[in-house]
C-alpha cells in the first residue's frame, strides 16, 4: 500500500528532532551551527532568507558530505512549509550526522525573525 505524505510526515516526527525558527537562529550564535534552506533556487530567488545556505532537498546528501563533514554540527533544516525539511532531517541523520533539527513552521514566519 501507498503512504500519503501526511502519514510520512507523522511517522518521520517519532524519528526527527523539531525546533522554531528562532530557537534554530538563536543556537546557531551559540552553537556555531548552520541553517540549511532545501528549497529549490527558483523558490530562494523569490523569498531570500538571510543567514541561511541553499543546498536543494535533490543535493542535500553530496553536498553535506563536501561541505560540512563534521557529524557533530548542529543543523537547522528548513523549508517553505516544514515537510521537506522534516524528509531532509531525517535523511541526514541517515547519513550520520547527530545533531539535526528540522523547522517546521513556514517560511512566512521564517521571514519576520529574520528581517
């Protein structure tokens, strides 16, 4: 049988740690992590979010590996909506990185802590 997306995404939030946008911008001074947007280039052009690293859901994987070996580094993954970072989150910790958060509220609220 097929699965919706509503229930991966269900099932993903027993797997994957989840945090607001200002909880992830406010450890990131701390903690010297990284905010990663996995929206596609189109979608960055169209609503740029300051301080973050566009690396698109398709690459996340290779270019975490190159750029960012380090599994210790906490990682705030985002999105426009909070499911694609929940997918990516839970495929980096795949991966083996060990401190990955996704931020699941949508990037209009991502939008005002920022600006």
């Amino acid at each position: 049988m097929l699965k919706t997306i509503p229930t991966l995404v269900t099932e993903i939030k027993n797997k994957v740690k989840i945090t607001t946008a200002i909880n992830a911008f406010n450890d990131t001074k701390q903690n010297n992590g990284v905010v990663i947007d996995v929206r596609e280039p189109s979608e960055v052009v169209e609503n740029i979010i300051e301080g973050t690293i566009n690396i698109p859901r398709g690459l996340l994987e290779m270019k975490m590996l190159q750029l960012y070996p380090n599994a210790e580094l906490p990682i705030y993954i985002h999105c426009a909506s909070g499911v694609r970072a929940m997918f990516a989150a839970e495929q980096l910790q795949r991966v083996g990185y060990k401190n990955v958060k996704a931020i699941t509220c949508n990037i209009d609220e991502i939008k005002k802590i920022k600006d």
